[in-house]
C-alpha cells in the first residue's frame, strides 16, 4: 500500500511538472527578450487594449498629430532609460522639457486619459510603459500599417532627466552615429532604417530643415543633395527666416498614410531631413531602402510587416520587470511623489 500511494504521488508530481514545462514553454512563444510577452493582462485587465485603443481614436480623429506624435513618443521613450514612461514623468526639467520633445506635450493626454481609464477598469494594474506601447502600435494601424502583438509587462521607470535626451538620434546625425546610436540599443543597421520609417507619418520643425534649404554649411547655397524640384516646394512650407516651430511633413503626400512612400521620396532625393536624405547616399543604409522598394540585391520586405518586427524589438530596449519600477498611479508623477 504505501509502495502504491507512493507512486501515485510520484505521477501526480511528474504531471505538475509536466504542466509546469507545458505552461511556460507556451509562454516563451510569446516571450520578448526581456520577460514582456503578449497576454500579460489577459486574466488582470483583460480589457486593456480595447480601452488604449479606443481612447487613440478618440483623439486621432480630431487631430491629425496625435498618432505620429504617440509613435514618436514611444521611440523617444524606448531609447532614453529604456521603454518606462519617463518621458511622461512632468517636472522642471524631465525629459519632456527636453527641445527633441518640445513637441509632444499636447500627446501627454492621451496617455492620461487611457490610463484614468484603465485604473476604473483595473486599479493599479497596467503600467503607464504599456499604454504608450500599445498606443503607438494603434497609431500606425489607424493610419494604415499593418497591425502586430505587443508584448507587454513592462513597469514604469522612476527617474526622467532632460540631459538623459542627449543620446536620440538627431536630423544632423551622420549613418556613423545614427548606426552606432541604434547600436548601442541593440538595434541593427536594418532596424534603423525600418524604424526610421515611421517618418511615414512623421512632421519635423521647419527649424531643422531651414539650413538646408538657405545656407547649408555656410555656402549659402540649398543642399546640393536636395531635388531641384523639391526645393522650392520645401521653401514655400518653410520660408527663410520664417517660423522655425511651423511643421512639415517628413513624408511629402502621403504624410497621414502608413506606407512605403517615404523610402521613394528618399530615392528622388525629397527626404526632408538631412538624416534621412543620408540614407539614401550612404551604402550601409541605401541597400536596405531599396530592399523595401523591391529593387534591392536581396529580396524586397515588406516595410509594414518589417515595422512590426522592428517595433516588438524596439519596445523591449531595457525594459524593467519583475520587482523594478512601478506601476504608477498617474502617469505624470512617481508614486512617492503622490504622497
Ligand atoms: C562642408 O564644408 C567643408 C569645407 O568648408 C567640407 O570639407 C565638408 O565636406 C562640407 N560638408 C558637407 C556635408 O558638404
Ligand atoms: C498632410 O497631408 C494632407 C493632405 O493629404 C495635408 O492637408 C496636410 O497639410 C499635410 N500635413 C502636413 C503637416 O504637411
């Protein structure tokens, strides 16, 4: 008899085992590098991407920058102190006080109210990180790209310095740096430049755009790189001397669509910023272009599916899990700061 029960409870234990291994196994399907996966929230906050969603739209509708903005404010989020919602921490001198994300103040509430949502639905639940992710996933479905699964679980950071800024890529950057910059995010050469995509919908300050259109490298002369065409077109949205704050469209005519169009302007030399026009000159970058545009040495990827990707990658940057960071209250503040 108790040779018997003893085995018995031997089965039992190698059946839980076997669940055990089964469960996470199916988990790992799932898994981003760093312990975020999809269906994080599916038994705590199983609404969770309906409400984020649902509060995109609501602002997307009536203001054409809320989802490039939301995109931005992702990727802006991801490569200074990893995806954790500093950039939405508020303060004297955060990371949104930061000049690259002067622009994005307005986009702040989105994120605001998706969360006040979400703490009805599932007090305490969803991290501020998370929202954003799958925000910025929503804004390129809402224009037009193709759709993907966000892995989720990342917790909120508790720290936002505007000098931590330093390190985002910038219109100016050369391919050295803007390789080495992604680089140091984990991110490859073929990552950049499908990241890099998101210009697609993307407008810029005409501020980093005026000295090359007037006075590049003190020539006084437009950039030689730019289509004579094109020129006088950029000129007429971004006069000299006018209004740096004023913004253009970094994909010109197709500017509210999730599409290739921006890697042909690139090649007919109407990239607007002089980073992106870089692309295209450079061979390290130019032959991932033209794989998009289908006229490569290798096969031609489909950006929107390659945004994906991309995106998944990106979105794992030194995520913080488990015990670190917390899920804050209001996405604004710290929790010790509510106190
Ligand atoms: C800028 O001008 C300097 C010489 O004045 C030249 O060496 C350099 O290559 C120029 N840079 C570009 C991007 O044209
Ligand atoms: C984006 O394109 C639309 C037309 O499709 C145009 O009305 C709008 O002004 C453009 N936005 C920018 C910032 O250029």
């Amino acid at each position: 008899m108790e040779v018997s029960s003893l085995t018995k409870m031997l089965i039992m234990l190698v059946l839980v085992l076997a669940s055990f291994t089964t469960l996470s196994l199916g988990q790992d399907n799932w898994c981003g590098k760093q312990g975020t996966r999809v269906g994080f929230y599916k038994a705590t906050c199983p609404k969770v991407e309906h409400i984020v969603r649902k509060t995109v739209i609501g602002y997307a509708k009536n203001d054409p920058t809320v989802a490039p903005g939301l995109l931005n404010m992702f990727f802006h989020d991801c490569f200074v102190n990893g995806c954790d919602a500093s950039i939405l921490l508020d303060g004297p001198s955060t990371e949104l006080t930061a000049p690259p994300n002067s622009h994005l103040r307005h986009i702040y509430k989105v994120i605001g109210i998706a969360k006040l949502m979400l703490e009805r639905s599932c007090r305490g639940v969803v991290s501020c990180a998370d929202i954003l992710a799958l925000a910025a996933r929503d804004s390129v479905v809402l224009t037009g790209g193709r759709s993907w699964k966000v892995p989720l679980g990342r917790r909120d950071g508790l720290v936002s310095r505007a000098s931590d800024t330093a390190n985002l890529p910038s219109f100016t950057d050369s391919i050295t740096v803007q390789i080495k910059k992604f680089a140091d995010k984990g991110l490859n050469t073929q990552d950049l430049v499908t990241l890099v995509g998101g210009h697609t919908i993307g407008t810029t300050g005409c501020a980093s755009v005026n000295y090359r259109l007037y006075n590049f490298n003190n020539t006084n002369q437009p950039d030689p790189d730019i289509n004579q065409a094109f020129l006088p077109q950029l000129r007429a949205l971004c006069p000299n001397g006018g209004d740096g704050l004023r913004r253009v469209a970094l994909d010109t005519g197709s500017n509210d669509s999730f599409d290739n169009s921006y890697y042909e302007n690139l090649k007919n030399e109407r990239g607007v910023l002089e980073s992106d026009a870089m692309l295209w000159k450079d061979q390290r970058t130019h032959k991932f272009v033209k794989v998009f545009l289908g006229t490569g040495e290798k096969p031609r990827l489909r950006f929107n599916k390659e945004f994906g990707r991309a995106m998944v990658k990106m979105g794992n940057i030194e995520v913080k899990t488990g015990s670190h960071g917390e899920i804050r209250k209001l996405c604004g503040r710290t929790n010790s700061e509510l106190h």
